[in-house]
C-alpha cells in the first residue's frame, strides 16, 4: 500500500512507549515518506515516530462511510 503526505493511518504494531496505554484505535497523520520509513505524528502528540508500511494501515472512519451510504440509499428510495 502507498502512502502520502496527510493521509490518515492507525498504528498496529511498533507502538511507541508513550502510546501504549492510550485509548484504540491508535490514530495518525502522515507527515512523510522516506524510503521505506513512514514518518508519523500521533494524534494530539507534538513528536513523531516512524514506521514500517506493515506497521500501519489506512484509516477509514466507518461512521462516515455508513453516513454515506445511508445518504445513497435515501436518496435512491426517494427516487
């Protein structure tokens, strides 16, 4: 999976010290790409961690996926 710059990520392995015992999911904000090495900055966190492609994935918010679809749907009823 490619990476850019702003894209919205959660963290599933590699979890700096500092985030452990935060609340899951684990979110982010790209900030760069280096190579193989993703730079990160956590939620409300002013420092930065890097990571490995496999150490993160794209984060979709399902509230507003589903928000979406319900728009869709009522829309097509309304038809």
């Amino acid at each position: 999976m490619k990476f850019k710059k702003g894209d919205k990520v959660e963290i599933i392995s590699n979890i700096p010290f500092g985030l452990l015992y935060d609340s899951s999911p684990l979110l982010g904000t790209v900030i760069s790409v280096d190579g193989f090495y993703i730079i990160v900055r956590p939620r409300y966190k002013r420092y930065t961690a890097e990571f490995y492609e496999n150490e993160i994935k794209q984060y979709k918010n399902i509230k507003k996926e589903r928000k979406l679809k319900l728009k869709h749907i009522n829309k097509v009823q309304n038809d």
